[in-house]
C-alpha cells in the first residue's frame, strides 16, 4: 500500500527532494510550508500525489490542526519528516536570547508538536516513522554554531528517547545527520546571522564559509533522499543515519574524540561512588 507523508519545509533542500522521491514511489505527500504557491510546480506534476499545507512550524498550536487535517482526507500518516529549519552562525555571548529562542522553535518545539500531534495516529495503526532532520551539528560542534547546535543535540536527545518508547508500537524514528548538501541553506537571507563584535576570528571564518559557501556544497540532496527512503524500508532502520562523507567523518571523528577524552580519566571517574 502506499504511503501518506506529511514532510515540512518541502519547498527546496531535502525537504523537496525527499517529497519528490516517495512521489517517484507512487506515495501521497502533503507538503507543509508557510507559502503553499511555492509547491505549485510540484502539485501540477502530480495532482493526484502531492498537496500543499499552509503551516508555519514555529506555531505549535497550528500542529494538530495540521495533522488532523492530512488524517482526515487521507485516512492516516506514515510518514512524517520534520525537516523545516534554517542555519544559524554567531558566537555563543553573541547570539541573543530571542535569536535562541526563535531557533529552538523552529527545531525542537515546532517539530515537538507535531510529534505529539501524529503520535495517537501512528500508534493506534501500530506503524509509521518519524524521520526527524538534524545534522551532523547534531552530534558535534565548533565555533559559530553553538546555537544551532544546541537546537540539534536537544532534537536529537528528545529523539533517542523517543524510539525507545514507541519502538513496541512499530513506529519507527530515524535522525539524519547530513553534512554540507546543496540545499540552499546558506542562500543569501537564508543564513541568520548574529551581530559580530570581531572579537571571535574563529567564528568569523565560520561567518566566511556559510555566507560564501552556497552552491559549492558537495552533498547531493537527491541521492540523501534516495538513502533515507532505503533506510526507512529496512527491516534494521538505523537510530542515526550520518549522511556525505564530511558528515560521515565529522561524526566518526567525534566519537573517536569523545573516547580519547574520557580515556585519561575514565579510572579516577569510575571511582568517584561511596566506599563500601
């Protein structure tokens, strides 16, 4: 049987090209982004596939209403891809507070409440999968991204736990951690910026990279699609899925940092218990 997928942010990026792949499948895809026009062309292509959703995911009491809305003309959800987001660069004291907070709306809170909102759905068919977008910033991080960072880590912590308590249901929940796509997201207007004092060179040349870095990505988002539809098929779906080979490698490498980390100290750190 096909599926029915709710994907955000299916304008451009992954959001796009994982919507254009389960459309390739033969599947249904409502598509939920702030400006419905900008899926037009998709709609058109195929009418009787693809649907647009107004829905601005920062607004977490439109959520329900959202999902309630796919159920009902189509019976059910599937799939759901929270995938809406945008980039973010600045130095840790440099971010403000409502820049931080915007940031964590968009992804974690927003993408929060249409968990919520999906779950009883998913549950009671005893099946489906949430595929939540993170990045490779969601394991590791360096100068600049802090905030995005942060954003990632908590989606990913939330996450975690999340599959370990809908597992017995047959839902399933797939992270992706993409490393640098051609997906538009350092497009100019794109990129928030935080104001820079120049007291921090290192995220000045983070600053550098990501204004002047779109277009150049080596990433594919099709081909990224393409694996999270095969990874999604498995009957082994992985937790994580790391994509690109910088993505791939910045995860790797920083669980290989993590252990020499612990290593020096992991003797003295096992025995800080009470003495028997």
């Amino acid at each position: 049987m096909n599926k029915v997928w709710l994907v955000t942010g299916a304008s451009s990026g992954f959001g796009r090209a994982i919507a254009e792949a389960a459309l390739a499948d033969g599947d249904v895809v409502v598509g939920a982004v702030r400006r419905p026009e900008v899926l037009d062309d998709l709609v058109a292509a195929h009418p009787d596939q693809m649907e647009a959703l107004r829905l601005d995911v920062a607004d977490t009491a439109a959520a329900e209403a959202a999902v309630g809305d796919v159920v009902a003309r189509h019976g059910r959800i599937d799939v759901l891809v929270n995938n809406a987001g945008r980039t973010h660069v600045g130095a840790f004291e440099e971010t403000t507070e409502e820049e931080l907070r915007a940031l964590f709306d968009v992804h974690v809170f927003g993408p929060a409440a249409l968990v919520r909102a999906a779950l009883p759905h998913l549950r009671a068919r005893r099946s489906g999968a949430i595929v939540q977008m993170s990045s490779m910033g969601g394991q590791m991080s360096f100068a600049g991204f802090s905030a995005y960072s942060g954003t990632k880590f908590a989606l990913e912590g939330m996450s975690e736990g999340l599959a370990d308590e809908v597992r017995e249901f047959g839902i399933k929940v797939l992270i992706v951690e993409p490393g640098a796509f051609r997906t538009g997201l350092f497009g100019s207007g794109r990129a928030g910026l935080s104001a820079d004092s120049g007291v921090y060179p290192k995220v000045r040349e983070t600053r550098d990279l990501v204004t002047g870095g779109d277009g150049g990505q080596p990433g594919d988002p099709a081909k990224a699609a393409a694996l999270i539809l095969a990874a999604l098929e498995d009957e082994n779906t992985p937790l994580r899925l790391p994509l690109g080979d910088d993505g791939v490698g910045a995860v790797l490498g920083h669980l290989d940092q993590v252990r020499q980390d612990i290593a020096p100290w992991e003797k003295r750190a096992r025995a800080t218990g009470f003495d028997d």
